[in-house]
C-alpha cells in the first residue's frame, strides 16, 4: 500500500517533532516537575478501622454538625 505525498509528509513532520522533544527533555530531570501535581496517594484501609465502624463515626459527625433540630 501506498501512501499519499501528503500523508507521507505530514508523517514525517510528526516524526521531526517527536525527535525534538524527546532530545530537549531528554537531559532534563525536571521534565514532570510537581509529582503532587499529577500523582494523587492511592487511598488504603488503615489498620483497626473497619468500614462499619468508619460509617458509623462519619455519620455520627454529619448529625452532630447538621444539629438535630427536632429528630432522634
């Protein structure tokens, strides 16, 4: 298969500009500068704390700060 002139050359411009970049960040350590920027921590379960029992404390501290305003 044959491709076009101008799909050819637009190939080749891509080329190029990869080329490009990858010899200017190459040398570069600072090429992702701020890993707290892009990397968030992966959420995990600590120990002695069930789901449940997590639940049970977070919701007790929404009707705590909602106020029980005439409910049990």
């Amino acid at each position: 298969m044959r491709l076009s002139p101008s799909i050819t050359l637009a190939l080749n411009i891509t080329y190029l500009d990869l080329a490009l970049i990858q010899r200017l960040f190459a040398g570069s350590r600072d090429f992702l500068p701020a890993p707290e920027l892009y990397c968030s921590p992966v959420p995990r379960e600590r120990h002695g704390k069930s789901g449940v029992a997590r639940a049970k404390r977070k919701a007790r501290k929404y009707r705590r700060q909602r106020g029980r305003h005439g409910h049990p």
